[in-house]
C-alpha cells in the first residue's frame, strides 16, 4: 500500500525511551523489594520482643514482688487481649 517504499519505526529514540522506562520500572521494583522485606524483618523482631517480654513476664512478677513494671500497682485476672474484629498482633 506504501508506493514510496518508505517505513515509519520509533526507530533509536523510541527504543531508548521503553528501554529507559524498563529500567525505571526495575530499579523501583527492587528498591520497593528491598524495603519491604526490612519492615518484614523489623515486624518479626517486634512481635519477637513482644512474645519474649509475654512470657518473661509471669516469672519476672512473681520473683519480684507485688508491684509490677515502673511501679504499677499488680492487676488481678488476665489481661484483656485483642478485640474479636483485630487481629491478634502475637499470632
């Protein structure tokens, strides 16, 4: 249908342009990666100390005495836990 013979291509500026886009693309997908498995670790640190303070805590009560952490007063029954519409922060 072209009688000039002539082709139309995006041609060296359209390959730098989806090559640079591409590359964009992949930089921020790593950088995205890399911090998203940091606040995975820092989480699993934090519920960690959590669980680990949880069961320090009946035998640090009990060895010392009747007032609890920064001189609270002891309470007594159990502590409430999450609500049933959240989510258990320990599980």
């Amino acid at each position: 249908m072209n009688s000039t013979g002539v082709e139309l291509t995006a041609g060296l500026g359209g390959f730098l342009v989806v090559f640079a886009l591409g590359l964009a693309v992949w930089v921020l997908g790593r950088d995205l990666t890399r911090r998203l498995r940091r606040m995975r670790l820092r989480e699993e640190e934090r519920l960690a100390a959590l669980r680990q303070d949880a069961a320090e805590a009946p035998r640090a009560g009990s060895a010392s005495g009747a007032t609890g952490a920064a001189g609270a007063a002891p309470t007594s029954g159990p502590v409430a836990g999450p609500r049933a519409d959240e989510p258990d922060p320990l599980a």
